[in-house]
C-alpha cells in the first residue's frame, strides 16, 4: 500500500466482506479519503446525513480494519459537504512555510548565468525525489540560490499542500540540534527533518568542521534519500572547496546535481532592475535602468536594496526619480554592503568556526586548538578592519603587538604550504561577511 487510495481501496475491501453491493454503492460511492496521518484517517462525504450513517454503523470497522493493517489504534474523522474547504484552508496554512512567500519561479529573471540552475530547479519541482536528487545549488552571496530553493518548495506545495516541507539554515541546524541535545529532545529534532518529503538546507557551508553536526546531518540526509523524498541544498561553494566538510558528505552532495549560479550580464541586471521596481509599484526610465544595471555588478540584493531606497526616496521625500537620485542610492547601498566587520564579528565566527567559547579565544587557554583559532582570528583582524597591531591586541586581555605579530605571520606562512588553513580562512571570511 503506497498511498492514500490504495488504503481506502483495501478497506472497502474488508467492508464488501460484510455488506452488500447496495449498501457500499449507497454509503460509500461518493466517499473520498482526505488525509492519514498520525494515527487518524480524514474522509470526506457529500452530505451530513450520510457522515452520520457512516460514523454510527460503519464506523468502528473502518478502525478495526486501520489497526488491522497497521497495528495502532485509528481515530476516524468525516468531513460532509463544503468542511472539506475549511479542512483544506486551514490544513495549508499549517503546513505553509512564511520564508517561502514571494519565492516564485515567475518572479525569478532567468539569464546565462543562471538558466541552468533555474531549469534543473523547475525541474526538481515538477517530479521531487525523481528527477535530481539532492540538487546542490551553489554561487556567491546575493545571486539568487536561496530565491530557487524556496520557489521549489513554494511549488511543491502549492501543488500538494498536505507534502511535509522542512526549510533550515546551516547554522540554525547546528543551534537546533544543540538545544535538542542539551533538552533532551534529540527525538523530537530527528523526527521533525527526517520525516519530510521535501528538505531545503540553505547555506550548507556552516555545517563543515563541526563533526556532531556533520554526523547528524548525514544520518538526516540518509533517511530522507533512502525514502526517495527529496533534498535541495545551497551554498556559496561546491562541496569540493570545503575543506572541513566530511568525505561522506561530499560523495552525497556531490552524487546529485550540481549546479552553480554565475553573477548576472548586463541584459539580466537590467531585466531584474525593471521586475525588482515593478514589484514595488515603481516606474524607471531606461536610463536609471541602464544605470543601476552598470554600476551594480555582482549582487542581486545590492540591485534590491537600490531600488528599495530609491522607493523610500519617492514616498517619503517625495522626490521625483533622477539619475541623481539614483547615485546617491547606490552609493548609500555599496557603502552599507561594505561594511568593516567589527572585532567581535571577527572573534564569534572564528569561535563558532573551531567550536570554542569567544572567551577562550579572548583568554589564556594555550590547547593547540585554541591557539591555532586565536592566530587565525588575529590575522583576519589584520585583514578586515584598519585595526592597528596594539588595537588587535587589545581584543586579547592586551597582548602585545609583538605577539600579535608572530600569530599573523604564523597564519601567513602556513597560508604559502597548507591547502587546509586556506580553506579555513576562506570559510571563516565568507561567514563573517554573509549578511
């Protein structure tokens, strides 16, 4: 028994052992199954009269014949008339994830350098756990990869809502798993992703080097492909440059479909400045177009964040629309898309990154670990802020410049000899500037 039907089929089975041709022609012929889960089936009937009929005579050996198959006690519910809207209503909101709203494939501009990526997602949408499974989207920052893993979901269930959908973070798997653990409801968290037809794992690169993770991970991912359900993932890099991530993982990943999402040409940037102001109930002539495309090169959210100010600039300001206007909203933008990271941001990641407390890292513990981590922290302080070498220092219960030093020059040398350290600071880089 595959689906939903073939358990319907069976029981009218068992019911035609005990009635008439007549009496399921009558009771029956109209009677549709709705839903079976948790140990309760849904049917649906054309009138009330009927729904009392069959709950008072047929009822319990409709439950009978659930436990029968599947060893559990069954509760039974029947919908008459138009409750099945209701049902239906109320059961797609439950299963409704909010970060999916908006995430459409028609509002995605398809050009060069993403038409493969947005094929082979449509395509994961039109046929889950048949087509390509997992389906690995990769590309930098702000070009559209977490637009196709929600618009995939948004289809899906927009086409059968009563699918499980799961939609999570890297990171955020890591923070669930070890507040589950610390709770102790390792259960409850395995259930919740490992029992979904679909999963959407955004910006996978955050798992790599935490090994309870990865392990947890893998069993998820295992389960969730063995079932034949399907999994899409993102990240800002194919698995092959992430040089904490597990072999294992990799082979999976890397076992699907791969595809990676390009910076958009001119002719893209400009399509995707014209739908971004259109959504937004906002008019550009075509050289505020042709403006905004040149000069907004690498970053689809940086083109967004345009296009939102020069909409703020319109409303509140009731400013008229201007080349002008538009310099000074790009320039706003690319100075906020810049900015330095501060010596905190520097510090958490690089703790989250070798998983150790920012203390530690701020501290005397002298383990090889901590050590290695806290070099590393002090030479991307060097390299992402103006901090001078006493400023750095001074983030470190005040070593002085001199140590500080030795630890960026240690992290330079083995950047010359050591592939691993510069996938590492690559990684932890790429952390630190997502937004």
């Amino acid at each position: 028994m595959n689906s939903l039907m073939d358990i319907w089929n069976e029981i009218i089975k068992i019911l035609s052992g005990q009635l008439t041709p007549t009496a399921i022609t009558t009771w029956f012929s109209d009677c549709e199954p709705v839903e079976i889960e948790d140990c309760r089936l849904v049917l649906h009937t054309s009138t009330d009269f009927k729904r009392s009929i069959i709950v008072s005579r047929f009822g319990e050996t409709i439950k009978a014949a659930l436990s029968d198959l599947f060893s559990c006690d069954f509760d039974l519910i029947v919908l008459a008339g138009d409750e099945i809207n209701d049902f239906v209503s109320k059961k797609k909101e439950e299963n409704s994830l909010p970060e999916m709203a908006g995430y459409t494939f028609d509002r995605f501009i398809v050009g060069n350098s993403n038409k493969f990526a947005h094929a082979a997602a449509v395509a994961v949408a039109e046929r889950p756990g048949k087509t390509y499974n997992p389906l690995f989207i990769y590309g930098n920052s702000g070009l559209g990869k977490t637009h196709l893993l929600l618009a995939i979901g948004q289809a899906i269930h927009e086409r059968e809502p009563n699918r499980k959908i799961a939609y999570v973070k890297g990171d955020e798997f890591t923070i669930q798993l070890v507040k589950s653990i610390k709770d102790g409801t390792a259960e409850e968290f395995r259930t919740k992703y490992r029992n979904v037809d679909l999963f959407l794992v955004d910006d996978i690169q955050f798992i790599a080097g935490k090994q309870q993770t990865q392990n947890e991970f893998f069993h998820t991912f295992n389960n969730i492909y063995e079932a034949g359900h399907q999994i899409v993932i993102t990240s800002d890099r194919p698995p092959l440059e992430m040089s904490l991530l597990d072999d294992r993982l990799r082979t999976r990943f890397e076992g699907g479909l791969m595809a990676d999402i390009q910076p958009p040409d001119l002719e893209t940037r400009m399509a995707i400045t014209r739908n971004k102001a259109a959504q937004l109930g906002l008019i550009l002539s075509d050289d505020a177009v042709e403006y905004i495309a040149s000069n907004i090169t690498a970053n689809i959210r940086q083109l967004e964040g345009v296009i939102k100010r020069l909409t703020a600039y319109k409303e509140i300001l009731d400013d008229i629309i201007t080349i002008d206007s538009v310099k000074r909203a790009i320039k706003d933008v690319i100075r906020i898309g810049i900015s330095i990271p501060t010596p905190e941001r520097i510090i958490r990641e690089t703790s989250r990154y070798y998983s150790l407390k920012e203390e530690d890292l701020r501290g005397q513990n002298r383990s090889k670990n901590t050590a290695i981590a806290r070099q590393v922290s002090m030479y991307l302080m060097r390299s992402l802020t103006n901090l001078s070498l006493k400023d750095i220092g001074a983030e470190y219960e005040d070593r002085n410049h001199a140590t500080v030093l030795s630890s960026i020059r240690k992290v330079e040398d083995l950047l010359k000899t050591d592939p691993d350290m510069a996938g590492t600071v690559r990684d932890i880089t790429s952390n630190i500037n997502t937004v």
